[in-house]
C-alpha cells in the first residue's frame, strides 16, 4: 500500500503549474479507479509537504472540494489564483480546458 502512497505523491507533483487534476484522474492512473477517496486521504496526510502541490487537486466536477484540510479555507483558492487559474464559487473556471489527465500526459 505504500507504493499507491507514494505514486499518488509522485503525479502529484508533476501536476504542471496553471493546470487542475482530480482524485478520480490520479486514482485511474495508478490502476485503482475506485480509490479517489484514498487519494484525497494521502494529499490530506502531504499538507506539510510544500513540493506536492495538493492545491492543484480538485473533484471530477472542478470544485475545491479539498479546501477545509488547508491552513485557510481559501488557501487553495489563493494557490490557484497565483497560478492563473480562475476560480469563482469555489469552482475552478475553464476546467475542461486546464484538465490534466495523467493517463494522457504521463508515460509510466
């Protein structure tokens, strides 16, 4: 179960800056698409880890769905807006345009 951990710290990183990813993506990517939820448990766990951008991940419909485990509530929100990214009722804009899919970016 560490190496899921782990390859879920990994993409997460590689999320480039500007771009949005969501649990379900990371989670189909790694061969376990039933364990959004899990992947939501390990970013939860990496808050305090500044190198794995967690702001970056959001719900399949591009809400911030995550925002309550940051330091702030708009934390994420606040992360976002410094890479470009438009967000408006804690929805991210433009999100099938700033969608990256690891299974289409990543060659693993």
């Amino acid at each position: 179960m560490n190496d899921f951990y782990d390859n879920v710290k990994e993409v997460v990183k590689l999320i480039p800056e500007g771009r949005v990813c969501t649990y379900g993506a990371i989670a189909r990517f790694l061969g376990a698409s039933k364990s959004s939820r899990m992947v939501g448990w390990v970013l939860n766990k990496s808050l305090n880890h500044f190198e794995i951008p967690a702001h970056r991940v959001v719900n399949r419909f591009g809400y911030l769905t995550g925002k309550k485990h940051f330091k702030t509530l708009h934390h994420m929100q606040d992360q976002l807006s410094i890479e470009g990214v438009l967000v408006q009722n804690e929805k991210v804009m433009n999100f099938d345009e700033l969608f990256w899919d690891p299974s289409k970016e990543l060659n693993w």
